[in-house]
C-alpha cells in the first residue's frame, strides 16, 4: 500500500468558534472537517489534502471496527475459527486511501 498524504497528525476536536488551542498561531489552525457543533483540526495545514481526509473520516468507522475486531481475535486466538479481521482492516485502509 502506498503512504498516505493526509493532513499532518495530531488531529484536534474543539467546538470553540474558531478554533483555537495551544500552539495554534495568530492565523489560527487548519481546519479538517466540520461535524455538527464541532471542529477537527490540525496545527499543520495540507491544502491539497481534502480529498484525502475526507476518505479517512468516511473510512473511520469501519477502521475503529476492523481494529477492535482484531484486539478481540488476537485475545482469543485460541479460540478463532472463521474470518480473518486482517482481511477487514486491509479493506478499510483501501477505503480510506482510495485504492
């Protein structure tokens, strides 16, 4: 798989508007994604990266399954039959980066 350019990690969530947090400058902070009453932010900005962080958003909820999928298989690999929760989490990363 290939590396993945999306806006720069630590991600912040505030429902300040705008946003503001530590280590923000005077311009502010670079916005992610707004849901609801809340922002996602980041103190780096990546103009170019929208598109890509759209599809890690959408892909969060299948990555959160397919990892705790995977903690609880690994916890009990004794005890595993059946489907591989690799498998899922290959399929979320390929969501999330479009390929």
């Amino acid at each position: 798989m290939s590396e993945t350019k999306h806006t720069p990690v630590p991600w912040y969530i505030t429902d300040d508007d705008p946003p503001q947090a530590p280590g923000c400058d005077a311009e502010g902070c670079a916005i992610v994604a707004t849901v609801g009453r809340f922002t996602i932010y980041s103190k780096d900005s990546c103009a170019p990266c929208d598109k890509v962080d759209v599809k890690l958003i959408a892909a969060a909820p299948e990555l959160l399954a397919a990892c705790q999928k995977a903690i609880a298989w690994t916890d009990a690999i004794e005890e595993h039959e059946g489907d591989n929760p690799w498998r899922d989490m290959e399929a979320a990363i390929a969501k999330a980066t479009g390929e």
